[in-house]
C-alpha cells in the first residue's frame, strides 16, 4: 500500500502514515510564512518586522533553541512547518478510539506527532500564550482541520473545553486561542463553544491526567462534559468536528464525542494538533497488526497532559 492509505466513506480522507515510520523528504523553505498567498506572506513578513522591533523593547528568546529576539526564531519556526506539512490519521495509536476488533469508533487527524520543535512549541504556548506561537501553531492547525473536513461536507468545529482549575492558572484556553487563528484561514468554518466541564464546583480536583494509564484517564472523564444548557440547538443534527491541542489515550475526545452525540450532534471526527503514543500502548487493547495495517505506530509519550 502506498504512502496514502485508504479512507472509509464518511470519514476525513486524508490518511498518511506515522511520518516516524515513512520520513518525509526534505523540502527547502522557499519563504518564512507558511501561506501560499503573496499578499499573507506580505503581512507575515511585516508581522515579523514589527515582533523584531518589539524584540529590542521586550527580549526574548526562542522556545526551542534559546536563540535572541524571537519567541519561535526562523529555523525553528521552518522545523515546526516541516513537522507538520503532512497531516496523517491517528486514532489507531489511541486506544480509546478503537474497539477491541480494531474497528475505529472515532477518526482523528493529526498535524503531526508530538516530539522536537513541536512538542517544545505547543507546551510552552500553553505554559505562557505567546501569541507568536499562536500563529504558527493555529496555521499548523489549520492545515489538519483543512485535511479533516475536505470532501465531507459541511461542518462546525467544537473545541474541547479546558478545565476550571487550568483556566484560572493559564488564563486562557489553549484550543480556543488556536481556534481564533483557524478561523482566520477558514472563515467558512465556524466554532461552536458548547462544550462545557459537567463538574459543579468552581475548582475541580487536583491532579489531571499526567501519570494516569488507559483506565485511569477513562475513568477520570468519564461524564466530565456536556453541551451547555440552551445551546443545544447549536450542534442538534449538525455535522460536528471536535478538535482539541494532544492526543494521548483518545479518552478525553472520545468523552467529548459521547456528549456531542447525547445534544443530538452528527460528530464525523476530530482533529489534534499533535499525536503522541499512549502510556499502555504496548498493552492490552491495541490494535491488532491487521487493524493497524500501514498507519502508523506514534512517537513516545509526552511528558503529561496536564488537564
């Protein structure tokens, strides 16, 4: 089978396998922007001067390699691009997602997998919301929702809420500020924030999913979310894609679909900036070699989802 694998009707036909396992060649960065418009790439490049001289005011430095004056500098802003220039399925790597025959009870689209310049990138967003990597990461994003929905018709994007705990220590949601970014590059999209913790108390428990295997990160969302009073009719027999920052085990996207579903919403798929490989992937409930076929097996695990 060739490097696009086959994808069932109604589900995202955009199916590449784990780029760990069939690496991409190398592609030579023709621009610093990763649009193909001259007129964005024209803005992106005023965009740039303008953090440059922001950057003499206010120093800073990049995430990944600590180089002086930008939070995500040229080279490592280009290696972010090349991570994710290939979006691939990813559910099989998410036992949540898939039944014990192999069968896939929710199709995920990855921007890419969770290691190097990504993975530094998306943790230290959600650390501290710079909005340099805002850009660059919500346009990644933007590309595996562009893979996700193409061909199925049209669609609304829920984002997984954040919870209370993580809000008030951030200050915002990760995946809704991504989303703003996405809306920009697919304004015929539109975002449906219906999706709400279910929990009655302004703070929730302490400790989130870092550490937790399969079980334990099922057992912890299991009926953690719902769609918000009065807003029902929002998503009621609407095609629905979930979106959300990590893939880890699947159980929190498989927790929003189970709410979704209950609203009376046609969820079709989902879509993660970044895919890593489960704690107990090696364990009891992956998919058998035939399930998994060319897909793809995903890199190691992160060092934690921490909501």
């Amino acid at each position: 089978m060739g490097n696009k694998a086959r994808a069932s009707a109604g589900t995202p036909r955009t199916v590449r396998v784990d780029p760990d396992l069939v690496p991409a060649a190398e592609w030579p960065a023709m621009h610093r922007s990763g649009h193909r418009s001259t007129l964005l790439r024209l803005l992106d490049q005023a965009a740039g001067a303008a953090g440059d001289l922001l950057a003499l005011a206010v120093p800073v430095d990049c995430v990944c390699c600590g180089a002086e004056d930008r939070a995500l500098c040229i080279p490592c802003g280009r290696n972010v691009r090349r991570l994710t220039r290939q979006p691939f399925r990813a559910e099989q790597g998410a036992p949540a997602l898939v039944d014990v025959g192999g069968r896939v009870l929710l199709p995920v689209v990855a921007a890419g997998v969770y290691r190097e310049e990504l993975a530094q990138a998306l943790l230290s967003f959600k650390r501290h919301g710079q909005h340099q990597l805002a850009d660059s990461l919500g346009r990644a994003l933007a590309v595996a929702v562009r893979a996700a929905t193409d061909g199925t018709g049209p669609a609304c994007l829920v984002p997984v809420p954040t919870s209370n705990a993580a809000f008030l220590k951030r200050g915002f949601s990760p995946v809704h500020l991504l989303l703003r970014n996405v809306s920009r590059h697919m304004p015929i999209l539109s975002v449906e924030n219906v999706l709400e913790k279910s929990g009655t108390g302004l703070l929730q428990l302490p400790g989130g999913q870092k550490g937790l295997d399969r079980g334990g990160r099922a057992s912890r969302v299991r009926g953690s979310m719902r769609v918000r009073r009065r807003l029902h009719s929002r998503v009621a027999g609407r095609r629905c894609v979930i979106v959300d920052d990590v893939l880890t085990t699947g159980a929190t996207l498989a927790e929003a679909a189970r709410a979704l579903h209950l609203a009376g919403a046609v969820v079709t798929g989902a879509v993660v900036l970044a895919a890593t490989r489960p704690p107990d992937s090696a364990g009891s409930g992956a998919a058998s070699p035939q399930a998994r076929g060319d897909e793809h097996d995903l890199e190691k695990n992160k060092p934690g989802k921490d909501e």
